[in-house]
C-alpha cells in the first residue's frame, strides 16, 4: 500500500492553513472585549478544524472528493459571512465572487475522483 503522506500533509495543511484567519481574526475580536463574535468565531475553526480529520479522504476512500470537501467550503463560507459581520463597511462580500467561483471551481476539476482511485502516476 502506498503511504501517500505528501497527499495527506497537503489536504490537513492546506485546509487547516486556510482557516487560520479564522482564528487570528476571532482573537483580535476577544482582544477587543467583542465576547460574542470571538466565541463565534473560535467555534468556526474548531468547526473546521473537526470537518478536515472528520472528512479527510483517507477515512473514506471510496466518496468522492467534491462531497468531502463540501462540508469544509460551508464553514468556510459560513466564515467569510462571519467576518463581513465583524468588519461591515467598506467593500461588500461581492467583491470577492470572482475569487469565490475560483474556489468552487475545484469542484468541477474533483468531480470523479476518489482517494481509491490512485492508480499509477
């Protein structure tokens, strides 16, 4: 059986690094005595933390990875709506649509494809 670590370093990490705002953002919020939205916040990562390892591909080798990543892209867009409530002003959540449909994109590209499927490269 192949190890396959780098697979799994790059799905815990990317993930894991890209709700890390999440957390900086939820403790300036504490820092700034704003009780409610840091608690919110921290429980987002946790949230997202618990929805990597839970959905990891790994644990479930046959599922296909767009339905894996799809509990993961609801916190993280639950998220972003939490962060547009703590700094409201300035440029609205539609700026970044373009960046938004990027990311969803991914779904299209990891339609077919399973952690089972390794095949040779």
């Amino acid at each position: 059986m192949i190890e396959r670590r780098g697979e799994k370093i790059g799905w815990t990490g990317g993930f894991l690094g890209g709700f890390l705002w999440v957390l900086v953002l939820s403790l300036i919020a504490l820092a700034q005595g704003r009780l409610l939205s840091g608690t919110i916040g921290l429980l987002l990562f946790l949230v997202a933390v618990a929805s990597v390892i839970i959905f990891a591909p790994w644990r479930h080798p046959d599922a296909r990875y767009h339905l894996l990543m799809t509990p993961i892209f609801l916190v993280l867009v639950l998220s972003v709506l939490w962060a547009y409530s703590l700094f409201a002003g300035g440029l609205g959540p539609w700026w970044s649509l373009p960046l938004v449909i990027l990311v969803f994109a991914i779904f299209c590209q990891m339609r077919g494809k399973r952690w089972s499927d390794s095949g040779a490269r």
